[in-house]
C-alpha cells in the first residue's frame, strides 16, 4: 500500500474525536487520501487485513497466534474474538448505515426527483458513459447481484482500486476519452464534478464515505485531480488564485507539498516580476 501510514494513522485517531466536527473534518480528509489513491475504506480494510496475513505467513512477523477457542472465522476470512464480536460490530455498523441514509434522506429524495426517478440517477452520466465506452473492453464486471446489474466493475485491464496506477495504455485511453483539462480552473471544475457526482451515488447506494464511481471514473478524477493540484502551469492570476485557495484548504494541508514551489515561482513571475518592471528606473 502506498498510503501515509502515519497520517493514515493520525486520522483514524481524530475521527473517534467526541468533538464531533473534529471527528467529522478527519473523515473528510482521510476520504480525501484514499479517493487520491483510487480507494475506498472498503479497499483500506480488505488491503490491510491481506497485509496482517502476508506479515504473519511471510515471515516478516511475529508468528500468527492460534485463534481463541471460541473465535468465529466470517464470510471474508477476518477472525474475532467470538461470534458475539462479530455480530455486535455487525449490528453498530447496520446502525450507522441507517442514521447515514436518514441523514441524507432529504437530500437524496431532492436529487431523484431531479434525475426524475432512481433508475436515472444511477445510471451512467454522460461523461461516465463516454469513459465506459473508451475501455469497456478491459472492463470485469462486478458480482451480477449489485444494484443495477454491470454498473460496476471490479477491474480495469488488471487494475483495480486497490493499486495506485493503472497501465500507461488505460490510463491513455482515459485520457483521449474526453478533452484534458489545459487550465487549473477547468481541473478544478472537472475534479469538483467527479466529487459532486461521487457524492451521489453515496447517498442513493446508502455508502457516505466509500466513493461509488465506477473504475473508468475513479481513474479519470485521479488524473485531472492531479492536474489541478500540481501538474498543470500557473499561466494567469486566475490559475495562481486557485492554487493558493487549494494550499491553504485544510482539507488538503498534508498534500500541498509539490503545488507550493510552483506557486512561488509562478507568483515571482506573474506579480514580482511585472512590478518591479512598473516601479524600476523609468516607470
């Protein structure tokens, strides 16, 4: 996993804050790291579940204790302690499901009676259709029991959330599906459409926190995400706005590292630079 373990760690300690916008500023940001990683918690807790089994069969480890005599083994494979663990930790996550989707049933309601029904709301946008259609020969369905039926897929010519980059040639594909970005604002734009568009389909799959977009849109949000925070010159005051805006976001305070030596640069040139020419010798 190429996460920040201690950061990860960090924001796992904040979001059991009692102080719950604390807590709730710490779940944003670690939802922030993961989808720049093209990960959801799911993907957190099946990867760091296979890295526990790797450390302990590896060798890398102490050895793996023998399980309790009255531990119970679930679907996934994940041992607790006892049967009576696993079912009250089952239970607390079925209410937390539920308080989320009441919280959100305003909201919801409003948005589908906007697509007109929930059929449209979950189906395919036109972007996401448009990338769909780009790799869907690389595509591997999901289990067919999800809600609609091939919705989602589970790979992506061998990538899959779980890993930080997909191939060169996906990753072309998805970039030659749609016009790139050539401005910070028009990546900011776009990031901010995959976000709104995520947001969604958490709230109608009852899933706050664990981006619902489909591969080809998840990899698509990584790259102009990518655009927007760093990659993409500074060429106007306009583009310079929008990156120092992104450097002082809270929510993105741990990853404005690489943006900030071209901000400087850019603002040299774009602000210092014109004003010592206005106010040197001859202005």
């Amino acid at each position: 996993m190429s996460l920040d373990l201690v950061r990860l760690g960090k924001l796992l300690s904040l979001a059991g804050s009692d102080n719950e916008s604390e807590a709730t500023a710490a779940i944003r940001k670690l939802k922030a790291q993961l989808s720049s990683e093209g990960l959801s918690f799911t993907d957190l807790g099946q990867r760091l579940i296979a890295q526990a089994g790797q450390r302990s069969d590896g060798g890398r480890g102490p050895p793996a204790r023998e399980p309790a005599a009255n531990s119970f083994t679930d679907e996934a494979g994940v041992v607790w302690p006892s049967r009576e663990a696993y079912e009250k930790y089952q239970a607390a996550a079925a209410a937390r499901r539920e308080s989320d989707w009441r919280k959100t049933e305003t909201r919801r309601n409003a948005m589908i009676a906007r697509y007109g029904s929930r059929e449209a709301a979950l189906a395919r946008s036109d972007r996401e259709q448009i990338l769909h259609d780009a790799v869907a020969d690389l595509l591997v369905r999901h289990a067919p029991d999800l809600d609609p039926p091939g919705r989602w897929h589970v790979n992506l010519g061998g990538w899959d959330r779980s890993l930080l980059y997909p191939s060169p040639a996906v990753l072309a594909r998805i970039e030659q599906a749609l016009p790139l970005p050539n401005t910070v604002r028009q990546a900011k734009d776009e990031f901010e459409y995959w976000n709104r568009r995520s947001n969604e389909l958490e709230m109608l799959m009852g899933r706050p926190g664990d981006t619902q977009l489909d591969l080809p849109a998840i990899c698509r949000a990584r790259r102009v995400q990518a655009l927007y925070e760093r990659e993409l010159p500074i060429r106007s005051i306009d583009d310079l706005h929008l990156r120092l805006q992104f450097s002082v976001n809270p929510e993105w305070a741990d990853d404005t590292g690489e943006a900030l030596p071209l901000i400087l640069e850019a603002f040299e040139a774009l602000i210092i630079a014109p004003a010592m020419v206005t106010d040197g010798p001859g202005a």
